[in-house]
C-alpha cells in the first residue's frame, strides 16, 4: 500500500490556501515534523520531540481515517517553518439520526505569529470542513483565557467541560 506524503481529503477546509505573501494554510504533510511541528505544539502542551518513525507511524494511522481527521497547518512562506496547527476530528453518533460532530483539537499559533488573524483563519477553515462532512455541530474546549478568541470566531460558552487524565 502506498503511504500518503499528506492528510489530505476532499472537503471544505482541505485544500490549501494561501494567506496573502505570509503564510499558506494547507494539509499535514510528512515533512512537517522536520518544519517545527513538535516545538509549535509544545506551546500548546507538554510536547516532548517525536522520532521519525513514531510520526511516521502516526501520520499512517491517521490518513486511513479520511476526511473524518483533518489537520491543518499554517507554513510561514519565508522560513518554511509552521507557524499555526489544528485539528477537527468528526465523531459519529446515534443521536440525532446518525449524526456527526466536529471536535476542535489542538490549534495552537506560535507566539511570534499571534494577532495577525492566522489563528482565525485556521480555525475558519476547520470549522468549514466539519460543515462539509454534515457535521450538526462543532465543539472544543478551551482555557479562560482563550474564550474571547473563540468567541471571535463563532463559538458560544455551553455545557461546562470535565476531565480526568491518566
């Protein structure tokens, strides 16, 4: 079977986009770990580096899941550095006649490239996909802190979100 060189599907969201000179929104690629992937998503959460192999491996894994797990980056032009990444994940459930939800995961801008819309425009652009799967929702959880920006970007304050880690 031929590995895939991107998680790329068919779907709104999924092409690439470029931002005007600055950046160009597109798919994860295999190259990406070697373009800063791991030290961006540290700046989210504890990110220790990842080995060729174990991203490899990932990166298999998730592209036999389709257009139903997209992972969008955000690459600076000049540098070819990765400036932003984010996550939507469609879930697929019983309740409302078989429907499906979008999961908003791990976007995170590197703090360099913060407050120049970039942030935005990639959560735009997931949020978009999900709508393009059928998705009758999209939902995240976020920190106190980032409320205001995801309410910039559409979403409400519902439900309150718990957790328990391992």
């Amino acid at each position: 079977m031929e590995q895939p060189h991107a998680l790329a599907e068919a779907g709104a969201g999924a092409g690439v986009e470029a931002i005007g000179d600055a950046y160009i929104i597109r798919p994860l690629e295999l190259a990406d770990l070697s373009k800063g992937l791991c030290d961006l998503l540290a700046q989210l959460s504890p990110s220790p580096p990842l080995s060729e192999e174990a991203f490899r491996a990932r990166f298999v894994e998730l592209a036999t899941l389709g257009a139903d797990h997209l992972i969008l980056v955000a690459e600076d032009a000049a540098t070819g550095c990765l400036a932003a990444a984010g996550a939507v994940l469609v879930e697929r459930k019983f309740i409302r006649r078989c429907g499906l939800v979008g999961h908003l995961e791990d976007v995170v801008v590197d703090a360099a490239a913060r407050a120049r819309g970039l942030g935005e425009r990639l959560v735009h652009r997931l949020v978009e996909h999900a709508r393009g799967r059928g998705c009758y929702k999209v939902i995240l959880n976020c920190t106190t802190e980032l409320k205001g920006f995801y309410a910039k970007c559409g979403f409400v304050e519902k439900n309150v979100q718990m957790g328990l880690y391992f």
